[in-house]
C-alpha cells in the first residue's frame, strides 16, 4: 500500500482549476494508495482563509472542506513551524513507497533526485505521474 502525501497548493486545485484530484488519483495511480496531509498543510489553510481574500482564500476553504468529506488521514507533527517544515517534513519521510502531490518545483525537482515519485498538474487540466527512472 503506498501512501500519497497531498502538498497545500495541491488541495487547492480543484477550487482554482476545477479538476477532480481524487478521480485523477485513480486513473493514474495503478496501485493501492491512501492519501494523507501533514497537520501544518490545515494550519497553512486555515491561515489563507484568515489573511487573504478573493479565489485564494475560497479554495482553501473548500480545500478544508475536501479534507474532511474525503477524510484524508492527518500525519501529526509537533513542530509548528509552517514555511519551509512541511516541505522538510516531506523530504525527510519519503521513500519508495510515498507519492508526493505537488504544484511546487523547487520541491518537486528534490524529490525527483531521491526517486520519489510525484504528482503534478498538466496543461491545468489533469494530472501526471511522474517518476525517476533510476540509472
């Protein structure tokens, strides 16, 4: 069963871009799979809706509201600190078995150089998997 950990700005698509993540998840993903967030991914939500307005601050609410409706599993961490420590986070607790679903590129290019595999959004319309082929 491999594990599939949902960046903040991924949540955030099907508000901004009106595409379905989790049919997109099964169509992609050819194995068994339960999606997760870490808690500062609610945290980082939670503060959008509170300090910004406009499509941002409505796609993070709905995004909060996905978590709950699809009950995606919360991976707890006691640091609290939202920038760079949920990407940290990511980094330092994936392998073979995680996927990770990202928009960020700084993020996505580290953890392609591990061999992790990650989920990105293609053309604003569907999404990919894409995976190191180790050489």
């Amino acid at each position: 069963m491999k594990k599939i950990i949902i960046d903040t700005n991924f949540l955030m698509i099907p508000y901004k871009f009106r595409v379905d993540i989790f049919s997109e998840f099964r169509r992609i993903c050819n194995f068994n799979y339960n999606l997760f967030i870490y808690g500062q991914t609610i945290d980082e939500l939670n503060g959008i809706v509170e300090k910004q307005s406009g499509d941002d601050k409505r796609a993070a609410k709905f995004a909060l509201n996905l978590i709950k409706i699809k009950q995606i599993s919360i991976i707890k961490s006691e640091n609290k600190d939202l920038d760079s420590y949920v990407d940290a986070l990511i980094l330092g607790n994936s392998d073979e078995n995680t996927v990770i679903a990202t928009q960020d590129i700084g993020l996505k290019k580290r953890l392609l150089e591990k061999a992790i595999s990650v989920i990105i959004l293609r053309q604003k319309k569907y999404l990919e998997l894409v995976e190191r082929i180790n050489a």
